[in-house]
C-alpha cells in the first residue's frame, strides 16, 4: 500500500511542499505494467517520477535535511551560472547566424554574377577571368621584362661608354661592331663602370606602367597624353640609336675606315626597334595582364570575404562553453534534494 509523506521547506524565502508516495517499487511496477497494459509513455512517466525522487523504496530514508539544504544552495550558484552562460551562447549564437546570413547573400551575389555573365557568352568571355589567358600573358611579360633588362642596360652602356680597342678587333676579325645585347662579362663591366645603369630598365619599365595608367583615365585628353608619352619613349629610345651609332661611326673613321649616316645604316635602325617595338609590345602585354587580372577581383574579393566571415563563424563557435557538464551536475544535485523525508 502506497504512503503519502508532505514536507515543507522554504527556499529563496518561500515555503514550497513536497510530496513523495513510498511504494514496494517491485509490487507497484507489475501492478501498474498491468493496468496500463505496458504502455512505454507511461512506463516513462514513473522512471520520471523515480529519478525525481516523488516514487521511493518503502524503506528509502533520503538525506538529511542540513545536506538537503546546502545542496539547494549549490543548485542556486549553479543555475546562474548556467543561466550566464546559456546568455552568453545566445549572444555567441546570434553572431553566428548572422555572419552565415552574410554568407549566404555574398555566395548569392556570386551566383547572379555568374547567371548574369552566363545569359550572353559573348560578353562573358570579356568580362570573365581568363586564366589561360592570363598564364600566357604573363609568362610573355617575364620573357619580355628579362630582355628589356639587359637590352637597356647594354645600349645604355654602349651609348655612354666606347672601347675603341674592341671595336677594332671586331672589325679586323669580320665580327663587325659587336652585339647590342651584352654578355655576361659585358653586363659585369657595365655595372661596375656605373652601378646606375642598373636602373635604366626600371624608367622604360615606368614608361610602360604609365602607358596603362593612362588608358585606366577617364579623361577626355587621355590619348593625347598616351600620344605624348609615345613620343617621349620614341625619342629617349632614338637617341639611344643615334648615340651608340655615332660613337660606333667615331671609332670608324679615327681607324681609317669609311663611316655611314644614320638615315643609311641599318644598325641604327635594328637598335631603335629593339627598344622601341618591344617596349610597347611590353606594355600592351601589362596592361592587358592588369585588365585580365581586375575581371576576377570581384569574386576573389567575394570569396576572400565568405573565407573571414567562415573564420569568424569558426573563432564564436570556439567561444561558446558547453555547459553540458554542468547541466549533468545539476541533475544530480537535484535528485538528490528531490525527496522529502
């Protein structure tokens, strides 16, 4: 036969009641499987009820009420300090859901790019990142960049500095002038006749970064300027010509031998080209490597974004404190104190 016990007990200055039905949990479990013919809901309501502490042992005496109660204080401490860090993770967890919202319209921004682009080929194929394309340029532009090095550093060399003894030798052995690309003992002797020549490469390299910066203008007068630096260029490369040519002639005629004007030699003509052509072949190569370059600035941009948003997401979730623990913690304390004597 079941026995009712009541308790009262006050707690956070309240009186609260508590009632346990002491039970034979043997008898009482086949009495009850019966009635309700092995129902498992209500199977687990009296599992509930037992874990509570409200269905006990006849002969389960509990724990002592000065125990009882210190528990209860330990339940208080734990509970707000399960209530601030469930507070906490909300605030952890509304970040995060935040930042894959952002996610989730940056990733569908770059889904209509990539619709929008996808609807007229044609002017995909302009507007999309070419990678090929690129590589191709690229590689060009550093095959180019190496030879423009030594090219300017070798004219500039031979237009400032004449051996005449070497000249000589050249020309009594059938070699002629010699090669306006220099040698890898020639590139030594320029760098140590003056260290500057080094940088000669570098203004040719400045005339080409212009010609695109140029071109990036809006301004109405933008190719009279492109027009202007041209020029520029043309006539820097043809004085180079005309000086290395002149020099040339010079050691001719001071050996003896006949000399040819500038307009006839074609020396000066393949030494003009070099430099000229090949640097506006440079930049138009650089300018469009940089235009190729800025069609895929857009959805690196975006995915650099969605990266850190992804990071972010990853540092919150690293932050928030699992008070699964402490929940199992509270548990028990609560079994414990459940049952009144």
């Amino acid at each position: 036969m079941a026995n009712f016990e009541k308790s009262t007990i006050k707690e956070n200055g309240k009186e609260v009641i508590y009632q346990v039905e002491r039970v034979s949990l043997t008898e009482y479990g086949y009495e009850k499987s019966g009635n309700v013919k092995g129902d498992p809901a209500i199977y687990q309501s009296y599992l509930n009820r037992i874990m509570n502490g409200d269905l006990v042992e006849e002969n389960y005496k509990g724990l002592p009420e000065e125990e009882k109660t210190e528990k209860r204080s330990e339940i208080s401490k734990l509970e707000k300090q399960e209530k601030k860090i469930s507070k906490e993770n909300e605030k952890y967890e509304k970040e995060i859901q935040e930042k894959k919202n952002k996610i989730e319209e940056y990733r569908q921004k770059l889904l209509d790019l990539r619709e929008k682009r996808s609807k007229d080929p044609e002017k995909a194929k302009k507007n999309n990142f070419n990678p090929f394309k690129f590589n191709i340029n690229l590689f060009i532009l550093l095959m180019l960049s190496a030879y423009l090095f030594f090219f300017y550093i070798s004219a500039a060399y031979k237009a400032l500095y004449v051996d005449f003894e070497e000249i000589a030798e050249n020309i009594a052995q059938g070699i002629g002038t010699g090669s306006i690309m220099p040698g890898p003992y020639e590139l030594g002797e320029a760098i140590s006749y003056n260290f500057l020549l080094f940088l000669v490469p570098f203004i040719f390299y400045a005339f080409g970064w212009a010609f695109h910066v140029i071109l990036e203008m809006s301004h109405k007068a933008k190719f009279v300027f492109l027009g202007a630096l041209i020029a520029v260029t043309f006539m820097v490369d043809f004085l180079l010509a005309l000086i290395i040519h002149n020099n040339t002639e010079l050691a001719k005629e001071l050996m003896g031998l006949n000399t040819t004007h500038w307009t006839q030699s074609s020396t000066f003509y393949i030494i003009l080209f070099l430099g000229f052509l090949v640097y506006i072949i440079w930049s138009i190569l650089l300018d469009s490597l940089l235009r190729e370059w800025d069609k895929g600035e857009i959805p690196r941009n975006i995915k650099k974004i969605v990266k850190h948003l992804m990071r972010d997401i990853q540092e919150l979730e690293n932050k928030k404190i699992s008070n699964a623990a402490l929940n199992e913690k509270l548990h028990m304390l609560r079994e414990d104190v459940s049952t009144v004597m």
